[in-house]
C-alpha cells in the first residue's frame, strides 16, 4: 500500500460517470456556482427554530466592537465584569476599556515569550515546542486565564479613561511590528546564549531592553495608561456618581468583590478523558498569574453549571467554534442552519470528538451567555452576547439552539459557588499537562 499510483484517464473517466449518474447533478451544480454552497443549503425554517424570545435572561445593555482585532476573549471577560457592575450600580451600558487590558498583555506577552525563548535556547530552533512560541510570539488570540491574570495585576479602567484608538480597533499593522521585533529578539537572544556564550546578567540585560521596545511599541499604539483616574458616570436613574483619585486596582477591589482565581474553566472535550483537570501553561501569558486550566467533564455538567450561573444573576464566558454552522449577519448559530452533506451527497460530517482530534473544530471565538429558552424543562434556545457590534445579530445579539451549544460549545468559565461539590473537588486535582498544540488551545 506504500506505492502511490497516478490518476489514470479510465479512472477520470468513471468519476465522470458517477457525477452524471446522479439526475440532479448539473441543476446542483448551476445552483451552487452561481450562490455557493451556504446560500445553496441554507435550511428554510431556521427562523422558527431561533425566535429571540427568551424564558430567562441577564438584563444587560449596549454590546461592545472588538473591530479587526482578535481580542473576543478580552471582551467576553470585560462583559462578565461590566454586567456585574451595571446589576449593582443600575448602569446597564457602562463599558469597561479593553484597550488599557490590551495594552498590558502586550507587554506581558512580550516578556514571557522572551523568557520562553531564554529558557528553550538549548533546542533546535525548529523544534516543535520553539516553532510553537514563535509561531504564537504577540498573537491577538487569547484565553479568559490570560485577560483574568492582567485584571488581578493591573486592574480596569473605564473606557472613557483609556478608549481604542485606530490600532486596537485595527490590529494588524501594530502586530505585524511586535511579532517581527519578537522573532528578531529571539534570535538575537539564542545567539548570546549559543554562539556568544553570554552569561545570564547579560541574557538577562538585553531581555529587559527588548521589553522596553514594547512597552515604547504599546505606548506608541494605544496610549499611556491611566495611573489615576476620576470615576463618573449617570446611573439609569440618572443619578449622578462620582469619585475622585482612583487607581485601576482600587477601582476593581473597590467596585468588584470577586476574586478572579475562584472561576474553574469547564470544557468539554471528548477526545481528553472526562473528569480530569489539564493544564497548558505554554500559553500562559503572565509570569504568576492566572494558569490555563481546563476541567474537562460531560457536557451536561457544563451545561447545568452554566445554568446555575446565570439563574444567579452572572453571565458566563464561553468559548465557542464560530467557524461552524454560523449566519453573523443575522446573528445565528444553528447545528442545522446550512445542509451541505445533503446538497453535495458527500458525507463529511464528524462528530465532536472526531471534529477535535483532527483539528477540523477550534476555539475560534469568545463570547458571553446571557440567557436561554426553556420549555417543559428542557432548554431549546440561548442568548449570546457577541463582540461584533450592532449591526450583527439583533443589535449585536446572536441566537444559538440548543444543539449548537452541545456540538461547538468547548469552554464556559464558572464561579466554583456555583459548582456541584463533585466539580468542586475535580477541580482541585493536580493537572495534567498539555502539550502546546493539543486540540484544546
């Protein structure tokens, strides 16, 4: 079987055939040329499926942009923040600044790949767990464990104190410089350690002098950020608040009574074994912060965790594969939205575990769960607050039944309160460590 054989012209010829066999072939065929194979499919009754009514829902108000940036995961966990706050204070559309968060996870980022790339010298520079950290070096994508390590270190501003500019909203200009500065550094640093022979102060000088030009790189891009700032703002009953001379950390711990490291990662992912606790700390984005953790369980437990959250009044981060089976302009995300296997009379469907295990299905996307439709006890619809802007979804609402969550829902990050005491006692367990490229990052 290892001889590989050409294409002959009776093989061609018999595939011809095949394709002719079938009576509606060419009308297929026309139809899909001239719409493509999502408008070809497109399932008709959709709508039924995705009315956007539902039984119980977090009030919530205006959603946020995230523009041509990468940074889902960053608002989906600033949205869990500013929801808690708008409940509190009665200010339904008080946004949070994503780009103070973004400029600090720059910064970190470059750091800690820096001390990756200090800490494999020894390596092959293609070896796969370098070509990993160079590949990844600045990556806009990211995990709630890494937007939740820079709120515990730095804290949130309000967006008025530190808004986008041109180059969060549009981040491939700036990423493009940071990640060839990073390739350049490592480098620049493999080589002091393996042809110059360096000793560790200098290693560690010319590391700090790199992180500076990031830092410069950051400020140049998104701004200084706030030390201090005055909070103000006209609650919902417009009631006037304010208070002067507030640093980001004492604006969280003043203004939020959480503690960030309470909140357990839940995933389903059926090519892990379930009822284990795994780690990937090569994506760990803060030296100490918050480790990249993944609790892996039945997705009924994950769904009746992210239940119990939200029937308390607090939204839920969840991870999702918005790649699949998705309309944004309407806002719905529908497992049978579009029938592809159907139309094209090919059978390429896969099933979740099988969808992981050879990487068809990803976390593509974060967003934040605001409410479901149940009836008769068993949930048929969810709501979902999208980063997209208004003009997607209902003014940026998306709709997803209750067979998309099963089938391309992986995450949902849990306060451990609202856990079972079985997943609280999972959750303690010591991790098993991921490799960089499983399934699950």
């Amino acid at each position: 079987m290892s001889e590989f054989k050409k294409l002959t012209l009776s093989q061609l010829q018999s595939y011809e055939a095949d394709f002719n066999a079938r009576p509606d072939a060419k009308i297929i065929a026309r139809t899909v040329m001239k719409n493509g194979i999502k408008a070809s499919s497109e399932d008709q009754n959709v709508s039924q499926r995705n009315h956007r009514v539902f039984s119980y829902e977090v009030k919530t108000g205006k959603v946020c942009n995230q523009r041509h940036s990468g940074r889902c995961w960053s608002f989906a966990a600033l949205n869990t923040l500013r929801h808690l706050f708008a409940n509190q204070y009665h200010f339904k559309d008080f946004e949070l600044s994503q780009n103070y968060l973004f400029f600090w996870d720059r910064v970190e980022r470059a750091n800690m790949f820096l001390q990756n790339i200090i800490s494999t010298a020894s390596l092959p520079f293609h070896d796969r767990l370098v070509d990993f950290y160079v590949a990844f070096a600045e990556n806009d994508g990211g995990q709630w464990a890494n937007a939740a390590s820079i709120i515990e270190k730095y804290g949130v501003v309000p967006e008025y104190a530190m808004p986008d500019t041109y180059n969060t909203k549009n981040t491939d200009d700036i990423a493009t410089v940071m990640k060839d500065l990073m390739h350049k550094d490592a480098l620049v640093l493999r080589k002091m350690i393996n042809e110059q022979h360096a000793d560790q102060a200098a290693v560690l000088a010319a590391k700090e002098k790199m992180v500076s030009e990031v830092y410069r790189l950051a400020v140049y891009a998104f701004g200084m950020p706030p030390k201090r700032f005055d909070l103000e703002f006209e609650d919902d009953d417009h009631k006037l608040h304010r208070q002067s001379d507030l640093s980001p950390l004492e604006f969280f711990h003043q203004y939020w009574q959480l503690d960030l490291r309470d909140y357990v990662v839940l995933t389903n992912a059926p090519d892990h074994e379930l009822n284990q606790v795994y780690s990937m700390p090569q994506q760990d984005s803060v030296v100490g912060g918050i480790p990249i953790q993944f609790v892996n369980v039945a997705f009924d437990q994950l769904q009746k965790s992210v239940v119990s959250q939200l029937k308390a009044g607090e939204t839920v981060w969840v991870g999702n594969d918005v790649l699949q089976q998705m309309d944004r302009k309407r806002g719905i995300m529908d497992a049978k939205l579009y029938h592809q296997e159907e139309l094209l009379d090919i059978d390429y469907v896969m099933n979740k575990k099988e969808r992981l295990e050879t990487r068809q299905a990803c976390v593509s996307h974060a967003m934040t769960l605001t409410g479901f439709n149940e009836v008769d006890g068993q949930i048929d619809r969810w709501k979902i607050e999208n980063s997209w802007g208004e003009e997607n979804g209902e003014k940026g609402y998306f709709v997803m039944t209750q067979k998309w969550f099963e089938d391309y829902t992986y995450e949902a990050v849990i306060n451990k309160k609202y856990l079972s005491d079985e997943l609280k006692q999972l959750s303690t367990q010591k991790p098993v460590q991921l490799t960089a490229w499983d399934s699950l990052q």
